[in-house]
C-alpha cells in the first residue's frame, strides 16, 4: 500500500481493531447483564436515580473516559504498578467502560417491555431466580441484541479513549481510527480514506450479521410469544 501503510500492516491494524472492540463488546455484556437482572429484580430507594445514571452512561464522552482511565493507569496513578498504559489491555478496559452502559440500559429497557405475567407464571412453575432470568432473555432477547449492536458500534468507531490510553503505538496499539487520523494528520489522504471505507464494511458486515440474527428472532417471536 502506497505511502505509509503496507497491507501486511493494514491486516495487522484490522485484526487488533477487531480483537480489542470485539473482546470489550464480550466483556462489557458479560458484565452489564447481571447488572440489568438485578435492577429489573430489584426495586428499592433510589433505584431510579442509579438507572437514570446507567443510562446517562450511555453518551459518556469518548475523551473523559479515556482521561480517566489513563489518570488510573498513569504510573504514578493507583494501578500504575500494573503497566497497562499503551497497551492493548488498557484500550479494552477503555471500551468496556463506553459499552457497558450501552448493554445494561437497553437490555434493562427491554427487561421492561415483557410482559410480567409470563415471569409470575414461570415462578408459580416453580423456576428458580436462574430460570427466570434465562425466561426474561429469552423474551427481551430483541433488545438485547441491540444494546450489542449500539456498544460495538460505539466501541469500534471511537477514537479519543483509545488514543490517549494507547497511545497509536505502530503494530501496538494502532487501530483503525487511530490509523485514520494519523494518516490525516500526515497529509496521506488516499490511505486515510481507503482505511475509512475498510472499517464502514467492518462496521456494516459485522452489524448486518446481530441484526439478521435480531430480524430471525423477530420472525419466531410473535408465534413463540402468543401460541
């Protein structure tokens, strides 16, 4: 590839983008869940306030998260000793903190929308707590499906937290958005453009694939919701 990048560096920038954004869209949902089960479970005094929070999360500037993160990872900062900072690790804990909010208030809003006689019947069954949070995903899994979308969406594209905890280290920590404006910024405008149109079929192949498995869980909702 002509001036900057060869294209065995540009599969190396695809494959770590994919990586970093895909391991925190995993991590962000592995935590957010339980989260979103327990609020939906739970009700208690200032319940309200913490959701509104959660879903305030969910516009958290890109830059804020990632001057907090490197406050916390910086070395002279409380997890310094770890050394995480320019580091694959630190830009995935940057993305989960931007996706998580994502997951756990759509999937907490999808939570709601179902309908609460199925959950009272499942519990006159007998279910136990387990089966009836695999009950409420099942029927919320629509939404669920969305809240990964959005936060990958989210992660994938941002470039000012992954810029200041990593750095955009070359065959580091160097990630498409990252690549995109340094290519700008060196006046390399053709590379930055190619860069731009690989991580929009990224984008759109990746999201084309959760919204065919959304849009088949629509198709067998209704008959599964209503039989």
């Amino acid at each position: 590839m002509a001036q900057g990048l060869s294209a065995g560096e540009i599969l190396g920038i695809i494959r770590l983008t994919l990586f970093i954004s895909g391991l925190a869209t995993l991590l962000a949902f592995l935590l957010a869940m339980p989260v979103a089960f327990f609020f939906y479970f739970r009700h208690f005094p200032g319940r309200k306030i913490i959701v509104s929070l959660i879903n305030t999360g969910m516009g958290l500037p890109p830059v804020v998260v990632g001057l907090m993160v490197a406050l916390f990872l910086w070395r002279s900062g409380p997890l310094g000793s770890l050394k995480l900072m320019y580091t694959p690790a630190a830009m995935v804990i940057a993305q989960i903190i931007l996706a998580w909010p994502i997951i756990a208030g759509l999937s907490l809003a999808a939570f709601e929308q179902v309908n609460p006689e199925l959950l009272l019947q499942a519990r006159a069954l007998g279910a136990s707590r387990f089966q009836l949070a695999l009950t409420l995903s099942r029927e919320a899994r629509l939404g669920e499906i969305s809240g990964i979308i959005a936060a990958f969406g989210a992660v994938i594209s941002e470039v000012g937290a992954v810029m200041m905890v990593g750095g955009n280290i070359k065959g580091q920590t160097r990630v498409l958005t990252t690549a995109i404006l340094q290519e700008t910024r060196l006046g390399n405008f053709h590379l930055a453009l190619v860069l731009a149109l690989i991580l929009l079929a990224i984008s759109l192949a990746i999201n084309l694939v959760l919204t065919s498995w959304q849009q088949k869980g629509l198709r067998t909702w209704p008959r599964q919701r209503w039989k």
